[in-house]
C-alpha cells in the first residue's frame, strides 16, 4: 500500500535519513523504533510532505506522490498524527474532532463526532472543554480520535506516549489497536516505547543516525538481542 524508497531527507544542508527503505502493507502495522535523533519523525513528515526537502520516492497504491503537498496526502487516506498534537485551543474538544471533515478522502464519510468520543472514554467527560484546558494525554486522545474520525486508510502516528502517564498508555494502546481493527485502517508507529509498539503492531523497524538497521517481526527482533544493545540502549 505504501512504499518509501531510497528516502534521503534534508533539513537545509543537514543530511537526516540515508536511503531509508519502508513499506506498509495493506492493513499492516509497522513500528519504527529508535533512540532520540534517529531520524523517525523525520520519516514520518517526508512520507506526508510536511517538512524536510525530500530525495527518493513515496508511493501510494503503486502512484507516485511526488510533488504532492501534505493536505492532498491526507485526501488520499494518510492521517498523520504529529508529535506536538497541534490540537485548536479555542476549539472544543467536539469541534476539534468535527474538523476531521476538511481532510476527509472524497467519497468517504467523516464519522461523527459524537460517535468518536463515545469510543474513547476518556474524552467523554472533556467533550465539551476547551482544546487549551485539558492535560496533554487528553489531548493526545483527541489528536488521534480527529484522525481516526476522518476513516483513513493509513494512520501515520508520531511518538503518541511521550510525557503519558503509564495508565494513560495502557488505554491509548488498546483504544489504536480496537480503533485500526474496526476502521480497517493501516498503521505506522514511531515510538519509544517498546511496549507500547509491540501491543499495537506486528512488524518492526529499527532506526539508527537515520538509517534503517534492523527489519522484521517482533519475534526475529526479540532472538537478536544485539539490536537492542547496539542501537536502542542509552
């Protein structure tokens, strides 16, 4: 469904990913893991256009999106959800989640607001808060359930447990895991957190400097536990 080749990413004349290879299959579910400054969110913005200057290719269901601006990305069925949440602060957290509408793929159907918060327990009693007076796992959930609420095909997910308490995490795996099954949607994870990837996708990625060094399931990555030492310890 979605294939990066031979991505090299600038920002001005820094050199941050070195022909990064990545592919997603349909309704697959990729973890990129790394230490900080790997390169991960980087990847995640040059697949959606919303950043670095670009060098190789990114393909969408065998087309060529090159040259393609990140909100006609995002019409096409990719959702990023970015690392800062970038959630409206004068919006309430209902009408954050009702933009979802404006980068809804044509032919498909936002899903309501109501419905959404419904399926996250946790903003059914913030619903009608201000996007400037909640926690920041608050707005983490609300980050992805806009994303989700525009039904896309590939949700693009940047560090989403950064600064959550561990409780907060355990409810935001299970609420991408039943989300992506009942959406059908794809995933691509960046994260730290171990844990958390492994309780939400099947294949693995590991970055380093910005390239790739290891890719595979969860099982081939637990029998080496080189990988772990070499380029994820602190």
């Amino acid at each position: 469904m979605l294939e990066a080749n031979r991505i090299n990413a600038f920002y001005g004349s820094s050199h941050i990913l070195h022909g990064v290879e990545l592919d997603v299959p349909v309704l697959g579910r990729v973890a990129v893991i790394g230490r900080n400054g790997a390169g991960k969110s980087t990847l995640l913005k040059s697949i959606m256009n919303a950043g670095p200057t670009v060098d190789g290719e990114v393909r969408w269901e065998g087309r060529s999106l090159k040259g393609l601006p990140a909100f006609k990305r995002a019409r096409l069925g990719l959702q990023l959800v970015p690392e800062d949440r970038r959630i409206y602060q004068h919006l309430t957290v209902r009408e954050n989640i009702r933009m979802a509408a404006y980068a809804t793929a044509p032919g498909r159907t936002p899903i309501p607001a109501q419905e959404i918060v419904d399926r996250f327990p946790m903003l059914q009693p913030i619903s009608e808060r201000g996007g400037g007076q909640i926690s920041g796992g608050q707005q983490q959930m609300v980050a992805i359930a806009r994303a989700i609420a525009c039904r896309p095909r590939l949700l693009l997910l940047d560090e989403p447990t950064e600064g959550l308490a561990p409780a907060i995490v355990e409810q935001l795996a299970i609420s991408v895991r039943e989300l992506c099954e009942a959406e059908q949607a794809a995933l691509l994870l960046c994260e730290q957190n171990i844990w958390f990837a492994r309780q939400t996708t099947d294949t693995v990625l590991v970055m380093d400097t910005g390239r790739t060094a290891f890719r595979g399931s969860w099982q081939e990555f637990d029998a080496d536990p080189d990988i772990k030492q070499r380029h994820l310890a602190v």
